[in-house]
C-alpha cells in the first residue's frame, strides 16, 4: 500500500470515528433531557401525593437547575481527572436513578433530593461531559458539533412527551417514572460508555481563517484572571437571563395577550406555540453553530442576538394576532438557543481544548444565574407594573447590547488574545 492510500485510510477511520462519537453523545445528551423538559406533567400527580403548594414543588425544579450549573467546574474537574467515559457514564446512571427514587417519594424533602439534587448532578455531569469532549473531536466545526449535542438535550424530551403523557394516564406517576428512569437512564449508560477522547492525531485542526484560535491551553485559574473570559461570562449571563424571563414565562403572556386558547391550522394556539418554539430553539444551535465555523463566532453573535430582540420587537407589536404569536415566538426561540453552541465553542477557540470541560463549567454557572434571575424578576416586574412590556424591553435591551458588544468589545478583544 503507498503511503498516500495509506493516509486517505487512516483519514477515512479517523473521520468515521469522530463523527461515531457524536453519535453516541448526541444519544446521552437525548437520554438526560426529560427530567427538565417533561417537569411540568409530574407536577400534578407530585402536588396530589406530597400535599404541597404549586411554588413549593417549583423548588424541586429550581434545584434541578442549580445543582446542574453551579456545580459544572468541579463537574468539569472531575471529568478531566477521572476520564469523560467514567463520569458521563455515572451521570446518565444518577439521572435515572434520581426518577426511579423520586417515584417512592411522599415529601417535599425526599422530592428535592431526588428529582431535584440527583437528577441535577446526574444531567450537570453530563452536559459538561459531552461538550467538553466534542470541542476536542471537532475543532475545525466546534459551532456545529457542540449544537448539534445541545439541540439533543433541547429536543431530546419530544420523543418521551406522548409516551409519558399517555402512560401517566393510564398507570399513574410512579410506574412512569420508574420505568422511563430504567429505560432512559440504561440507555444513557450504554451511550457513555463508548466515549472518549480523541487520541493524538484523530482531530483536525482548526481549518477556518475567520476563528481567532489560541497558540495554547490556559488552566482554568489562568483563565479566570481574563477579562475576556469575565466579558463572556457577563454576555452569557445577559442572554441567558433575557432569554429564561421568556421560556419561563411564556404560558402567562401569551394568556394575557388573549392568544393562548385561540385555534390556529386547528390546533390550540399556546401548545401549538411551544411546539413550534421547541423545533427552532433546537435547530438554531447547530445552524448558528455551522454559521460560525464559517464566519466567526463574533459575526454569528451578533446576527443571532439582534435578531432575537428584533423579534421580540415584533411579537409585542402583533401580540394580539394568534398567527403572528406562533411564528414570532419560534423565531424568538431561533435567536436565543443557538448561545449554546456559540459560547462554549468561542471559549474553547480562546483557551484551548485541553481543559475545555472544566473551563466550560465555569461559564456554564452563566446559565444558572440566568435561571434565578429570569422568571421571578420577570414575574416581579409584571406584578409590580401590571403589563409584560417592561419584562419585553429589558429583554430587547439585553439582546442588542449582547449583540453589540459581541462586534465592537469581544471580537477585537479575541483577535488580540490569540496574538498573545
């Protein structure tokens, strides 16, 4: 064989074998998503059996979300220390074990520490995991790979909505969540189990001129003592809070504007909404991903934030048109979920790949802020002023001084760091 067969073989393996791998992680992300996606429908039968108030079993979810952000750098250390198959592999594994125990749970303490604290870690380990690995496999398309996961984890919970709906009818919460906690946390495990990291020269490097990518790998307490890394930190946390004041409270507005129950192609309009949102807001990570692995992340940034409060902008100009509230509200989801792919790929592109899953947890503790912050400021606000469009243009503000400084502050700001 010449040695240019050769090469085209072993390109042929290494390009099979990445792309295997993002197989095998866009199913775990997929197999974590439902204990935050499919909440709502347990929150009934949870009320019935723990005798709690609706703002009590809220708690749970809340916990959900912070033990599985705030937890993320010493996720990320773990998974960097102990080898990503390991700790992806007991993610997946506490995600189903925390439904199976929180089926038997008859308290709001035993609710807590299940669905909320083991399912938090369980999905934390894995999101973390999973994005830190594909930075690493994917350095030539870090937008699209890391999208393409994080759409998983956005979409994952359409393929169990019906069946656990039905099967909550039929056989009650706790074999559902038993038997979905079996099912979903195995085939996880198994997922986890062929990941690894790639070896030396089983990735690419970065082919797209327009990335401005470092020279070396910045440990995570170096980073820390960036401004740039601060910079992203603020904008993440900026879109974030902007984007979770709407998905959190988006049921609400949409029945004060009085376009929730109107019909529209024949179906109610607020699930029909939320249907629509949860397809764009899991396309648009891989789209906008694949836009920056060709453009520049700063570019794509700022394209995707402004035209989110653009379409805010619109959807509060035609709030009382149930049509024009379904298909703005999707290209507001359009315009905010893709920060999932752009964020982690724009730090692994500044500080190396080498630590990337724990540098990642510290910025992922962006979501997090963004999930205490939004709904209840956004609730607050509307209570306190009586309408939704001071909660709207904060958002809008929040969205266009993102975008502005993506272009103006963090894309000279990354030229000059990679220089260094």
């Amino acid at each position: 064989m010449s040695v240019h067969a050769h090469r085209q073989d072993f390109a042929a393996t290494t390009t099979s074998t990445r792309w295997f791998q993002l197989g095998l992680a866009l199913i775990a992300m997929m197999a974590i998503s439902s204990p935050q996606y499919v909440w709502t429908l347990f929150t009934k039968p949870f009320a019935g059996v723990t005798g709690a108030p609706l703002s009590a079993l809220q708690v749970t979810f809340t916990l959900l979300i912070v033990f599985q952000t705030f937890l993320s750098p010493a996720q990320g250390w773990l998974i960097d220390r102990f080898g990503a198959k390991v700790l992806i592999s007991l993610g997946t594994a506490l995600s189903g074990l925390g439904w199976v125990l929180a089926a038997y749970a008859s308290s709001l303490t035993t609710l807590y520490l299940t669905y909320g604290v083991l399912c938090g870690i369980g999905t934390g380990i894995v999101y973390v995991g999973i994005i830190g690995l594909m930075v690493r496999w994917f350095p030539d398309r870090r937008g699209f790979a890391t999208g393409l996961v994080a759409a998983g984890y956005g979409m994952g919970a359409m393929l169990t909505s019906f069946p656990i709906t039905s099967m909550l009818e039929s056989s009650g919460h706790q074999r559902t969540l038993v038997t979905f906690g079996i099912i979903l946390g195995i085939v996880g495990f198994l997922a986890a189990l062929g990941l690894r990291p790639p070896r030396a020269g089983e990735a690419p490097p970065a082919a797209s001129p327009t990335l401005s990518v470092t020279g070396r790998n910045w440990i995570p307490t170096e980073m820390l003592k960036t401004p740039l890394f601060w910079l992203m930190f603020v904008m993440m946390t900026m879109m974030s809070t902007g984007g979770l004041m709407v998905v959190s409270n988006f049921a609400s507005f949409a029945r004060d504007f009085g376009v929730a129950d109107a019909i529209v192609l024949g179906m109610v309009a607020l699930p029909l909404a939320l249907t629509f949102d949860r397809l764009t807001n899991g396309f648009t990570r891989p789209f906008f991903g694949w836009v920056s692995d060709n453009i520049g992340r700063e570019n794509t940034m700022g394209i995707a934030f402004i035209l989110e409060g653009a379409a805010i902008g619109l959807l509060i100009y035609f709030r009382q048109d149930p049509v024009a509230f379904v298909l703005l509200s999707g290209l507001v989801f359009f315009g905010w979920g893709e920060i999932f792919s752009l964020f982690p790929s724009t730090l692994t592109d500044s500080f190396g790949a080498q630590h990337a899953t724990t540098n990642y947890g510290f910025l992922y503790i962006a979501q997090g802020i963004g999930s205490i912050l939004g709904g209840p400021v956004a609730a607050l606000l509307r209570e306190q002023t009586g309408s939704w469009l001071p909660v709207f243009s904060i958002v809008i503000a929040l969205d266009v001084l993102t975008g502005l400084l993506a272009l103006a502050v963090l894309k000279p700001m990354r030229v000059r760091h990679a220089a260094e």
